[in-house]
C-alpha cells in the first residue's frame, strides 16, 4: 500500500567541494502522483508484448504517421491551388511593391493611438469559390490526346529533329497520317545518322532499345501514332535486326538509310501517284463529285482528272465546320479552271447529294474487316450516300490498312485538344461500316471493303 508523505521535501544532502550542486527536482503534487500510480497499475495489469508484436505494432505507427503526413500535404496542396486560382489577372511587380508599401503605411496607421487594443485585419481580396473541373467520362478514359511537351521535359536521348517534329504533330502543323509517316521516317534517318555505338555494342542490339525507343516515346506522348506509323515502325525494327553483327557500323547505317528512301519511295511517293492515276479514271465527263474537307491525296486525283485526262466534272465540298481546310481545296481547284460549290457544314448535305454522282474521300486507316477510319463527319456522309444510292469510293495507301478490327468509333479514336473541356469534348475521327462503302482504291488493286483481307496477305507475302 502507497503512502502520500503531505510535508515538506527532506533536505538535499550536501555534496563534496568543487563539484556543483545539481538542482533536485521538485516532487510531483499529490494528485499526481495518484494518477502515476493508478497509471502503472493498469500497465503492470497488461500482458507483455512480445518482440514480434513489439516490431509489428512500431511498423503499424510508423505506417499511420505516413498517411497522416500524405493526408496532410495534399491538404495543404488543395489549398494552394485553392488560393492561386485568380479569376481575374493577377497584379504586376510594380502594383505589388505599391500595395506592399501602402500597407506597411495602414498597418502603421492602425497601432497608433486611436487603434489601440484593436487586431489588425488583412482587407486583402479573398478567392472566390472555384468551380470543380469535370473530368472525361471513365468510357472514354483509354483514348488519348495530343499534348506539347516543353522540350527541357523530354529525354534527353530525344534527337533535336524528333523533338522540332513533335512540336509540330502537338499542335496539328503536321495532320495527315500519311505526312506524319513521311517526316517520321526522315527524322529517324538523320538519327541513325549521328548515330554512334558504344564499345561493347552491337548496332543491331543497341540502337532500338536505347536509341529508337526514345523518340518514338517522345513521338506518342506529343501525339498518338497513327497506324500507318505503327506499321513503318514495326518494319523498320524489322530491318534492324536483320543486320548482320560483323558488318561495319558505317555500312550497316548506309543500308538503314537506304532501306528508308526506298520504303518512302515505294510504299508513300509511287502509291500515291498509283492510287492518284486510278481514282482519275473513275471520274467522266459531266460527273459531279462530293468530297468531306480536304485531302492531299483526293486533290491531286480531282487535279489529275482536269488537268491530265481532260476530264469536264464539277466538284461540290462539304466542309468540316470545325476546321474549314475545305476552303483551301475550293481555292486551289477553282485556281485550275474547276467548277466548285462549297459548303460550311453539313446543314445543306441532302441538297449536294441530290446533284452528285459519286463521292471520293480518303482515309487515315482501313481495318481488317473492312470498316474504314477517317476524320470525324465521314460516317454520316457515307450513310447518307448509301441512302440516296450513290457510290462511296476510298482512296488509301496499303500502308494505312491494319490488321485490327473495330465496328464503331470509341475503340481507336483521339480527343480535339482545341475542343475539349470539363462539359464536352470532341473525337477527332469516326469509323464506317464497310456496308457504307462501295470500293477501296489502293496501289495493289481496286478491291470492294470485305476484301481488305486479300490485300493484308498481299503484303506480308511481299515481306
């Protein structure tokens, strides 16, 4: 049994000369020492841990500090962004340093006399609530948007000419699958140019991994690749790993670089100018054609058609109301002697339909089973065509046709970056049944949709 001594402390015993005297410490209050003791009589009633137990329930503190600090800093981060959200422009330095001073002078003000007793406070502006910015619906998470990614963010094994390239495909200088395929191609020849293998290397197993790989990185995050990029991509690792280890470094770049000319050549320039001459001899004399904004490949048939085959046609443009590139392709065929009516959108489609008699348009990919995947708008001018009967005809390069499959416009696509926000955002293309589509132009033959599967085995026989 413990016993409260209520007296005063005994004195401090005196200690030895030269050695100072240590302050004792005052005994705790009667109360307390109530409460120490009731204290080590609950622990004294506990079951020791054991050393495991001991090591499990420190692990199990030290995990909970962690997420009270991570709960914290976001905490403070919300508020930080809380408070920098301005919602008008913020002041210049100049109007800082001048408030700065003027409320030092206020502050002065208010601790005078006449102030005293009295807390000063802050009248500064307070943030207005911010609205909570929506995000894209979780369907529509897996697709992916173009971004300009500030240079001094990028690898720094990206290529000068591969980070100039990239700006350009972020901000839509560079559009057509086909263009982006070309500049790709000749920006990964002046990489392999300045090309060097380390020592202890072998160029057919160094430059993918620690070479390509980066760009092409860099590339996708500026912008999704296009299929056609995908496909000369995958061809051009390919012919890398075909090179034999023993043959010099210097050979060995000349014969990538000779593989890429003629993979340009073949397979962009001469298809181009084969599908061109095709889709020409589908035009007669006193045809009216229609065709969706602008593309390269479709005005250079249209002007091959008038120029070259003498052909006496008119041409009628429904124009992407978001873009309006098909006022380009009204300029440069008016330019050359064409007859050409145009139109904005899509509000007078069914009065231009009544007049045409056949509808050429091009497109980014083909799919394997047969659907074809263009910019957003083609869909619905093709299912008004097949309503009205008229022939759907679709220039593309055998580059551009993929082996995958897709039956509607979410499982490939891309989001507007010009056109999105937390309320709306726009898709950048759709995807057409192949029952929508009359014939597919390419430079193997002109082949209906459904057979899109020949010309895929067309091409990995030639390879």
């Amino acid at each position: 049994m413990l016993t409260v001594q209520n007296g005063p402390p005994p004195e401090a015993k005196p200690q030895p000369a030269g050695k100072p005297e240590k302050p004792e410490k005052p005994k705790v209050p009667p109360k307390n020492e109530k409460n120490n003791t009731k204290g080590e009589a609950t622990e004294s009633s506990k079951p020791k841990l054991s050393g495991a137990e001991l090591k499990a329930k420190a692990k199990a503190d030290k995990l909970a500090r962690r997420a009270q600090a991570k709960v914290s800093k976001e905490v403070v981060k919300g508020e930080a962004a809380v408070s920098s959200t301005a919602v008008q422009p913020g002041p210049s330095a100049s109007e800082v340093k001048s408030s700065k001073a003027k409320g030092k002078q206020d502050g002065a003000a208010t601790t005078g006399p006449g102030a005293a007793g009295k807390p000063g406070v802050s009248k500064g502006p307070t943030p207005g609530p911010t609205e909570p910015k929506l995000s894209i619906p979780e369907c529509f998470s897996h697709l992916s948007m173009a971004k300009r990614i500030p240079i001094t963010q990028a690898d720094k094994d990206v290529h000068p000419t591969v980070l100039a390239l990239g700006q350009q495909m972020a901000t839509f200088t560079i559009d057509e699958g086909i263009t982006r395929l070309r500049a790709t191609l000749l920006a990964f020849k002046k990489v392999i140019d300045s090309y060097t293998t380390p020592p202890g290397n072998t160029l057919a197993r160094h430059l993918t991994p620690h070479v390509l790989n980066p760009q092409i990185d860099y590339l996708t995050a500026c912008r999704p690749m296009c299929f056609s990029m995908g496909n000369a991509i995958r061809w051009l690792k390919l012919q890398v790993s075909k090179i034999d280890p023993d043959v010099p470094e210097l050979d060995a770049k000349k014969q990538l670089c000779s593989s890429i000319d003629t993979f340009i050549q073949e397979r962009i320039t001469m298809a181009d100018l084969v599908i061109t001459e095709k889709a020409a001899e589908k035009i007669q004399d006193g045809d009216t054609i229609l065709t969706f904004g602008r593309s390269a490949i479709v005005e250079r048939a249209l002007l091959h058609a008038h120029l070259i085959a003498g052909r006496k046609f008119s041409v009628s443009i429904v124009d992407d109301p978001y873009e309006r590139k098909g006022q380009i392709l009204a300029k440069s065929l008016a330019a050359e002697g064409i007859r050409v009516s145009y139109c904005g959108d899509f509000g007078g489609l069914r009065w231009h339909l009544h007049h045409t008699t056949r509808i050429l348009v091009s497109a980014e990919s083909m799919f394997n089973n047969g659907s074809m995947y263009a910019r957003s708008g083609t869909c619905d001018l093709a299912i008004a065509a097949k309503e009205m009967a008229i022939p759907v005809i679709i220039l593309c390069e055998s580059i551009n046709i993929t082996e995958r499959v897709s039956t509607d416009s979410l499982t490939y696509n891309e989001i507007d970056p010009e056109r999105c926000t937390g309320a709306s955002f726009r898709l950048l293309y759709d995807t057409t049944p192949e029952k929508y589509l009359s014939l597919v132009i390419t430079e193997l033959g002109n082949v209906e949709p459904t057979s899109v599967p020949d010309l895929l085995r067309k091409l990995e026989e030639s390879n």
